[in-house]
C-alpha cells in the first residue's frame, strides 16, 4: 500500500461549497442532540445493535428525550427487538463497504461515510470497498487526521450535492451514488451517464467529512 502524499486532483465543486449543502440537508442538531448523536455512533461502533436505555446511560439525556429524537430523525435503522442497527452511515448489515474499527467489522452506507467516520469515532479504521467500473478491490487506512493509506493510489471518490434535505431513503437518493473508484479515468466511465455526478480526491473527501462533522456535532466531541 502506498501512502497519500497530496490526493489526486479530479474536477468537483469547491469543499466549501459542498460542505453548506450537505450541511442544509441535514437534521439540524442543537447541544442536546449532537451529544446523543455522537453517543449512538460511538455505541454502534462497539459493533452490537443499540438500544435506547443504554443511550440514556451514557449520554445523560432523559429516556423520552431520547426516545423523541430518535422517532423524529431520518435515517434511523433498528432490528427486530427495536434496537439501533442503522445510524446516519454506521451501520451493522453488511454492505458493499466494510469499517472496522477496533478489531470490529462494521460496514457503511457510502464510501465517504467512512472518510468522515475515523475522526467522529476518533479512531483508525482499515476500510474495504470496491470499485464498480474496474471490479478491483480498494482498501484505505483512515485515521482521526487524514487518510494515511490507500490501494490503489489514483483511487477517488463519486458524489452528489444534496438538492433536498436527507429523508429515509437517503441510501437509494444519495448513498448508491457515493462510491470509490479504481482511477479518475474509471471514475469518468462510470459517470458518463450520471450528469448529476463529479469526482472529488480522497484528501477532499476527507476535509468535507471533517467540515461537515465539526459543523453538526463538533461541539460534542
């Protein structure tokens, strides 16, 4: 694996710019709600489903409180037994993109979940995906302060700016089109019929997580 030196330069908006829509399209978290939402990330990221009375217990925030934001927030998965399977990108079921993190396997809803991840979590994390154009294998180390790994090295990210704020079918409308690819010139084959489409570095995948998690919930960390 070779180390990220500097990111692949590929055409895309400015992080700026994308970071404010992302943000506009998100649930808007006052103090209370940004230390329940790091708390339900950081609980799942134990890698058992989450269930409200240990939310409660950890965070500090009254059981109906609780119970009320997670009722009210999109993109809030649970199983069975009613427990958190599913939260804002971290999830337990398997998808196309793997996260483990602590000697725990979790995977994510998009490739760039896992870019803003490590540093919510505060915690490297090896990252396993694929690119859909090529069929090859990418794999990442992610760590709180950037990307220090990634194979293959011309590797890049398809996205989308948010034209409406996130509902729970975030995963069909945004996720499914948020993916890594092999090389810009993959990238480019597999945007050729997604004019809504662009390309973005790895490095800038990682500065929008970062502005977009200090703007949410930076407050909380």
């Amino acid at each position: 694996m070779r180390a990220v030196t500097g990111g692949v330069r590929v055409p895309g908006p400015p992080v700026g710019e994308l970071a404010a829509a992302l943000i506009a399209a998100s649930p808007e978290l006052d103090p209370t709600g940004q230390r329940l939402a790091v708390t339900v990330y950081r609980s799942l990221a134990e890698g058992e489903p989450v269930d409200e009375d240990l939310l409660v217990e950890r965070s500090g925030i009254a059981a109906a409180e609780v119970a009320r934001a997670l009722d009210a927030w999109p993109g809030v998965f649970r199983d069975e037994a009613g427990r958190i399977v599913g939260f804002w990108g971290l999830c337990i079921p398997r998808t196309a993109h793997r996260f483990r993190v602590g000697g725990r396997e979790l995977h994510t809803w998009c490739a760039w979940d896992t870019l803003f991840l490590a540093p919510l979590l505060d915690r490297v994390a090896e990252v396993g995906s694929h690119c859909p154009d090529t069929g090859r294998d990418i794999s990442l180390t992610v760590a709180p302060t950037g990307i220090r790994t990634v194979e293959p090295a011309q590797a890049v990210l398809s996205f989308l700016r948010p034209e409406r704020e996130w509902a729970d079918d975030i995963i069909t409308t945004f996720c499914h089109h948020v993916l890594f690819l092999a090389s810009p010139d993959a990238g480019a084959r597999w945007l050729a019929d997604r004019p809504d489409g662009f390309l973005l570095s790895l490095d800038e995948g990682f500065e929008l997580g970062r502005r977009f998690i200090h703007a949410r919930v930076g407050a909380a960390l």
